[in-house]
C-alpha cells in the first residue's frame, strides 16, 4: 500500500466521518504493521490474518511503547475512547479497500476488548507501598 493512497483513503474517510483524527488512522495502520509483523514471529515467520482482538492488542502495546505515559492523551485527541472506536476506524479503512477483511471479522470483535483508561493509564500509575504495623 502507497503512504498517497492510504493518505487519500484517510481524507475520503474523514470527509464523510470526522469523529476521529487522521492520525489515529496513521497510527492503526502501524499498528496493524507491528502486529502482523508480531503475528508471523509466533507463526514461523509466515504472515496470517490477525483477528480484532489480536490488532488491538497491537495497538495498546505500540500505544504504550511508543507515547507512554501520553499514550492516553493522544487517544483522547485522536477522539478514541474505548476499542470499539478501533474497530470503526478499522471497518473505514475496509471500505476504503485499505485493510482486508474475512467474512467472520464483525465490529462486535472490537466491542468492550479492554478499558481504555486502564490500558494506558494504569501502568504509570505509582503503586504505593504497603507499610507494614507491627501489631501488639
């Protein structure tokens, strides 16, 4: 896939849809990159379909690596708020002939996967320590 085509696919998609940033699509399509790449390490180095679930695992751990702790910020620029929103994005760039789709992939795969604010705020969150009380 061309870097014009997919940027034109994005511009057709967020012409008809602008709920989320262009570079939350940008980013998806790295994000699918990391995970097929990822996919194929544990399938002897042959590419496969990933599922829903496997791409926004992808995504959150990508998120995380490469932004960290701003990884939530950005989503919420992006206007993502739960993975759902993954998934819609996911089905435009589908329209769009971008990604591919087998006949079992749904929205519904990308429904509730994970909590967005836990999956990238949590692990920046410091634990407090646990005081031990010397008891009588």
């Amino acid at each position: 896939m061309q870097p014009a085509q997919f940027e034109s696919a994005v511009e057709n998609i967020v012409r008809r849809d602008s709920r989320f940033d262009p570079q939350a699509y940008l980013f998806l399509k790295d994000s699918l990159d990391f995970t097929l790449k990822r996919a194929a390490e544990t399938n002897s180095g042959r590419a496969r379909h990933v599922s829903g679930r496997e791409l926004l695992a992808g995504f959150r751990d990508l998120a995380l690596q490469e932004f960290g702790p701003m990884s939530s910020t950005l989503m919420e620029l992006w206007g993502l708020t739960e993975t759902r929103n993954v998934g819609e994005m996911v089905f435009h760039l589908i329209e769009e002939q971008m990604f591919g789709r087998q006949e079992s992939d749904t929205l519904e795969d990308f429904e509730g996967v994970f909590d967005f604010q836990e999956a990238f705020e949590h692990p920046y969150i410091p634990r407090r320590r646990q005081v031990a009380q010397d008891v009588v």
